[in-house]
C-alpha cells in the first residue's frame, strides 16, 4: 500500500531504468518493512533541466557550465 | 482553500472526463467539510506507462502481459 | 491504481468525514474513468493553520483577522 | 537541504522566469530560515490547464469565459 | 539530485527500518541511474491509519475487519 | 492560482518565520510571472529528521555526527 515518488532531470532515463526503480523500490519496502508489493505503487516524475534547480540555479545553467 | 492532486496513467482522458473529476472532487470538499470551492485547487498529473509502476512492474509491462 | 492526495487545514475533520472524502473520490474515479478501486489509493494530509498561506499570508492569521 | 515544488499551469513561463523562481525561493530559504542553498532543491511543474482547475472548473473554461 | 517521497501508514517504522529506506533508495539511484548520492534528498512521509484509503474505505476500517 | 510546497526538516522554525516563507514566494510569483497573490496557495511540510535522508543517511544521524 505505500505510495512512491520519485523525481528524476530527464535525461534519457530508459524503460529499463524506470522498471529497475520500480522493481527496486518496491523490494526494498518487502525487506525493510514487510509491505505488500501487490500494492505498492511507484510513480517516476521526470522533470526538464530548466525546472530544477539545484544551489540557487538550474541544472540546464549547470550543464552548461560543468558544474 | 484545499488543495488535490490527482495522478492517473496517461491513456487517453478527455478534457471532459478531467472536468468531470475537478467538478465532482470540488463538490465532494463542500459536502464533506464545507470547503469554499472558489479556493479549492485541483492538479490532474498525467503519467506515462513507462513511469508508473505496480506490483514491482511497469503498467506498459502489465498492459502488454494483459495483466 | 490512481493516486489521490488532499491536503486540507488541520481543523477537526472526523474519522467519519475522511471516510466519506476516501469513499467519494474513490467512487469518481470509477464514474468518470472506469479505474479500479481495489488500487486506488488515497492520502489525507492535514496541514497546521500556521503551515498554509494564501493570499500572501497564514490561515492562523486569516481566521483571527475574520478573512 | 529543503525541497521546493511549484505548480504552475503550462503557459509560457521562459527559461529565465524559472530560473528567476528557482534562484528566489533558494535566497527567501537562506534569508528566513539560514539554509544552505547549495543542498536547496527546487523543481516547477507546468500543468495543463485543462488538468488544473478551480471553483470546480478547468482553467481551460475559466479562461475562455474570460474569468 | 533526484527526489524521492516515501508516503507510508504510521504503524511503528523504527529509526533504523527508515535509515534503511533512505540508504536503499539512495545506492537504487547510484546503482541504476549514476546518481549522485550525495545530492540525493529522501523524505519519508508517515500518514495516520485514519487518512489512508484504499478501495475506498480508510486503513483503519481495513485493520478493524481483517482487510 | 499556483500551488507552492516547502519541505523543511522539523527544526523549530517559528510561525513568523514560516509567515516570511509565505509571503516571501507569493510576492516572488507577483513579481517573476504576474501571478494573482489571492489564489496562491502555500503548503509548508516540516518533516522529522529521521524521516529526512541526504547522501544515503538521516539529517538525525548526519547531525549527531556533526555532518
């Protein structure tokens, strides 16, 4: 039953990424907690480079200049 | 004044149908506790298959295995 | 397998009144998008007065000054 | 270390508003509350306005109705 | 610099069970994404039985039936 | 009409301070993008450090080890 949010810069995260945090987060609430995966849900948030920031910037500002 | 926030797959709602939500969850507020809906603020956030993730597996791989 | 999360002011609902919020957007989302309620899960935050701001300032002070 | 999330509707905020947002809310978070802005994550999501509503309708409607 | 939300019932997580949630998830994201953990923010929500709803009835009614 | 939300480790942030958050971001939104202060929701979530993780440990454990 527990809810999970994750919030990833989209950068070409793949399927088989997004399906491996799936998988992961979700076993890790079995062993840690002994939730029931059957209902646990996981939504991945990819949010564009220009609407995160990160120390006052963005991170589109921040590739840039290789920080 | 309240604040909701729904998150569905994204698979083809109509404006209609998310009008429908944001009308039928403001007039749930003032049922249930007399909230004004002049200020009651609603988000409808739309999530790819890919991104969505139950029973420790994507919905796109659930879909596919008609699951 | 929707996710709902309402934040509303922390201002005595009742056990029974968060009930019928969880019954009643449940039951939305069956009437409008056919979704499953077996998996639709829904959240209650209740906010402190002094944590929610509109208009430029608290709810604590809102209800003091009769806003 | 805080997390800031803004929920604007999708109409055309530049790169250089967001980036005014995001530096901001970083320096208000320093000013109030002394934190590092170095670990200050922001991120703004843009919304649909057909999936944003208030006063029980869409912003879609709102607009066109010119309200 | 990803962010991740857990939303969890309150039913007596230890420090040490959420210290386990929060390294986890942090070496997913290192493991599966690159990411670096040490920008990696997690915040653990704990809701009460009473505000926590799944098939439309609350978690507290769930416990109470056997559900 | 925009929706802020602050997440803050539960350190004893006063209610001024917390009023300075409040209208600190709703002017920001006036000035950046024009935004209405009347409809401008806050939200400020202050998370316990046990709940709160950065680099893969608690704000709890990270604090006491004078991190």
């Amino acid at each position: 039953m527990p809810y999970v949010n994750f919030k990833i810069t989209r950068e070409g995260a793949t399927a088989e990424q997004k399906a491996a945090l799936i998988k992961g987060v979700t076993q890790l609430l079995v062993d840690v907690l002994g939730k029931n995966p059957q209902t646990t849900v996981v939504v991945i948030d990819e949010v564009d480079t220009d609407n995160w920031g990160i120390g006052g910037e963005s991170v589109t500002v921040r590739r840039r200049d290789g920080r």
